[in-house]
C-alpha cells in the first residue's frame, strides 16, 4: 500500500531540467500529513524514446535515434532563441484599456516545438488525483494543463482535468505578488539567480488574475486563470507526497497546438521564473536539484534519476563549482560565466567577452539539458571572434593532424565528421573554462559515434546567437543545482 502525505505550499522554489519526471497515479494510497517539509526524494527521468514514455515511437535503430536527438536539439534552440530574448516579452499596461488589449499587451511570445521538448512528465492533479501528461519546459515557468469547462480545447485520448470538480481548486487571489507584480524577493524567499523586477507575470481583469501566452511558429495561444491547486508526486518506498497550494494555468483556451490526439495536456515550466513549479518548492528541497544522465548510447533511452534535496548523493571525488551569472530581467535559464574553450588540450584564446550574455539574453552560454546536443554561438561578433567556426576548426586542426579521412553528408547531419580507423583512440576532449572551474568532456562524449558505418562525427551544432551546454555533453557528470549559492556543481560519476 502506498503511502501520502500532505505539504502546504509556502515558499519559492528553484529547478530546471528538461526531464522526464515520473509521477505515479495509483491504487488502494494511504495519506497521511505532515507540518514537516519533505527534505529530499527522486524521480525517475524518462526521455520520450523509451518504452515507459506515452509517446514511444516503437524500436529504432541507434542512427534513427541520433537523427531524432539532433532534430530536437535544433528544435529546441529555435525554441531557446525566442524564450531568451526578453524583447519578446512585452510589458503589461497599467493604463485605461480594455480587458482584451491588456491581455494582448501581456502576451509573452516563446518558441514551442512539440519536437523540442524531448521530456515528459506524469503527474497527478486534484482532489479526484487526475493523471496528466506535461511536455517539460526549462526555458518557461508557468506550468498549465488544458481545464474544464473548455471554450476551446484541442482534442486528446486521455481525460481531461475538470477544475469543477476537485475540492482542492481555487483562483489565485487579484492580490498576489504575480497579479500584480513585485518590487524584489524577501532575504528569505529570494530568486535564486538573484533576479528583481516590477512586472506582473498575470493580469487581473473582472477580478480574475488571467494569462494568455502565445508560442512562436504559430503555436497557441493558450489561455485561463491563474489557479492554485494540489500536485502529488511519487517518492521512494511508496510513499506519495501531496504538494498543496501549486499555482497552475487552469487553460480553458487553447489554438494551434500539435499535442492534438496525443496525451499531452500541456506544459511543465521549470526555469528560474517565480511561477515554475521548482521555484515554488524551494525550501521543500533545499533549493537544491541534481541529476545524472545515463550516456545515449546504450542503444536504447535509459532512464536516469532526478534527485532533489536531501536525496541528492554526496560525490566522492574534487567537486568543481562555478556561479551562475544574474540574468536580464524576465529571462529565467541557468546562465554560466565561459571564460575560455578548450580542444584536445589546446586552449583557443577567446576574449573575455566572447560569451557574456547581452543585455536581451542572447550570446550567453547556459546548461539546458533539454536541449540535447551543445550548440556554440556561430556568428560574427564585435571582437571579430565566430565562437563555433573556431571551435569546430580546432577539432578539424585535431583530426587532420592524424590525417583521417573525412566523411560527407552523414544522416545525422552533424557537420564535422571522419571514417574511424579500427586501431585510432585520439578522440579530442573538450574544456568548457569556467569561472573557477574547468568542465572537461571525454572525447567519447564530445563526439558521436557511428560503429556500424565506421565513422564519428564532433557532436556540436552551431547556435543562433545563443550557446548552450546540452545533455550531450553532460553524460556521466553528476550535475547540482545549488540555489543556495547560485552555483553549479558538477564532478565525473559513472551514472546507472
């Protein structure tokens, strides 16, 4: 028999990871509730490859998941592209509008890719503990699913969350902090990447605290009221906690999505923004999350594990830590100072300013691992330096030196790429330089490979103004998230 207790949602959170979390719905539970916050749990990430995701895409071979891998990663950048530039995000009028030009006004414009999201997560909702399907987000916050009663609502085989009829529902009150905006974060409850703004995420209108967000590529616009409810997730030992009090997008609108007949129901934010689900557990969690992702060549998607907390497993080993940077405002990803790069051993000689962030967001670098590939910026920048040119001439100046053969128009379409000697093992590593820590990826990590055709190719992609250090690159590290000291930990682990 499995077991639940209660938590009240009092504090602000922080996590971002673009897994899949698995929140298990079942029989014959028992509650119970505790005034304690739970100090740490795991859950299961699942890439949506794998047999236990709803959308299995039956067996393949281990070129065809490649290929699937690196359309997400480019779906998802063009995703990242428009979620990181924060002139996208229009601001709320506080004038004598009408009702419909303020929520036009408070449109926020991001990129949504059904294809960009290579993570989904099962939760339970409600007082009745509905079952939905939520695509995972760590470039969005608000987490929303499609609710009852339904203007419009796109069709899926699943049923759909009723708001009618869960005890556990009710309206975000006009009064809060995200209806009406919010000068800065207490010293108790303050954002983790150190981020302060005045500009309400919500708009209240007719005494209801609404949104309406519209995705790029002419997805939605999904909209609804700003709704407070109680999530249940799956710990260790069959014990189910009850999260209560979550704020939720109750989305009874809902155009132009390509989640119609298929389970999905919505989207899961887990950015730094203040309405994502982690930054609403914070101190359930100790504003601590860590994962640690199984390699991708197993031939098939393994599931890794998503430890929050007091769960997370204490490395052995010279654990490296390096800041994340203070992000623009309204712009929530995990921003890391790059001071340099490295490529077998050879440092390039980027100038400091290579990879600071503008003020708009773009021309960072910052860790998504939704985005499954690494993608460095490829364009030309004022200090005269193309980031990506460089590094992939560097693997190039690498593997010419052993004069390899190289190997065109391979359908994983990656752009720098040689047939394998049975007997060569030089396989360029690749080191990020941070500030105060240096993140080396293996050689067998900073390439793919292809053992069945005889050749492997350097597996990085070229950015659109922004860089992004992809799951790709973080296989076999413990990662950990420490809002604590708004940093990132990482050390070498063989993850299983």
């Amino acid at each position: 028999m499995a077991q639940f207790q209660c938590l009240s949602k009092t504090h602000i959170l922080v996590l971002h990871t673009t897994l899949l979390l698995t929140i298990f719905q079942t029989h014959n539970f028992h509650f119970s509730c505790s005034s304690k916050p739970t100090l740490g749990f795991s859950l299961k990430l699942i890439p949506r490859d794998s047999p236990e995701s709803p959308l299995y895409p039956g067996n393949l071979t281990q070129i065809r998941r490649v290929e699937r891998l690196i359309n997400f990663s480019k779906a998802r950048a063009r995703y990242l592209k428009y979620s990181t530039t924060s002139s996208t995000i229009m601001s709320i009028s506080n004038g004598t509008k009408s009702s419909l030009e303020l929520l036009e006004a408070g449109k926020m414009f991001m990129a949504l890719y059904r294809g960009g999201f290579y993570y989904v997560v099962e939760t339970v909702i409600g007082s009745l503990r509905d079952t939905q399907f939520l695509l995972m987000d760590t470039g969005a916050g608000l987490v929303w699913t499609q609710c009852m009663p339904c203007t419009r609502c796109y069709t899926q085989p699943t049923s759909l969350y009723d708001s009618r009829r869960s005890t556990s529902y009710r309206k975000l009150p006009c009064d809060h902090f995200l209806c009406r905006g919010y000068d800065r974060w207490s010293s108790q409850d303050r954002h983790p990447a150190g981020i302060d703004g005045s500009q309400a995420l919500y708009q209240c209108i007719n005494k209801e605290c609404v949104y309406d967000i519209k995705y790029g590529h002419g997805a939605g616009p999904t909209k609804g009221v700003a709704s407070l409810e109680t999530f249940y997730f799956a710990l260790n030992a069959g014990v189910v906690q009850a999260f209560n009090g979550i704020i939720f997008g109750c989305s009874n609108d809902n155009m132009n999505f390509e989640f119609k007949d298929t389970p999905i129901s919505g989207i899961m934010g887990l950015s730094w923004s203040p309405d994502s689900l982690v930054s609403q557990l914070a101190h359930s969690i100790q504003r601590r999350f860590s994962y640690c992702l199984v390699p991708y060549d197993e031939g098939r998607a393994v599931p890794s594990l998503l430890t929050f907390g007091g769960a997370i497993p204490s490395p052995i080993g010279n654990l490296q830590t390096t800041k994340f940077l203070k992000t623009p405002i309204n712009i929530y990803h995990f921003y890391l100072n790059l001071l340099d790069v490295s490529v077998g051993g050879n440092r390039i000689g980027f100038p400091s300013d290579t990879f600071k962030p503008n003020q708009d967001g773009s021309g960072g670098i910052f860790i998504d691992s939704g985005s499954i590939l690494t993608f460095v910026n490829n364009e030309d920048l004022p200090n005269g330096r193309n980031p990506y040119e460089e590094v992939i001439g560097a693997f190039q100046r690498h593997y010419d030196s052993f004069n390899l053969k190289r190997k065109e128009n391979v359908p994983e379409r990656l752009e720098l790429c040689y047939e394998k000697p049975g007997d060569f093992s030089h396989f360029a590593t690749m080191t990020y330089h941070f500030d105060g820590a240096d993140y080396i990826v293996e050689g067998k990590y900073a390439n793919h490979f292809n053992n069945v055709d005889g050749y492997f190719c350097v597996a990085l992609l070229g950015g659109n103004r922004i860089s992004i250090l992809g799951a790709w690159h973080q296989q076999n590290k413990r990662i950990i998230y420490d809002g604590n000291i708004d940093s990132l930990h990482f050390i070498d682990e063989k993850c299983i």
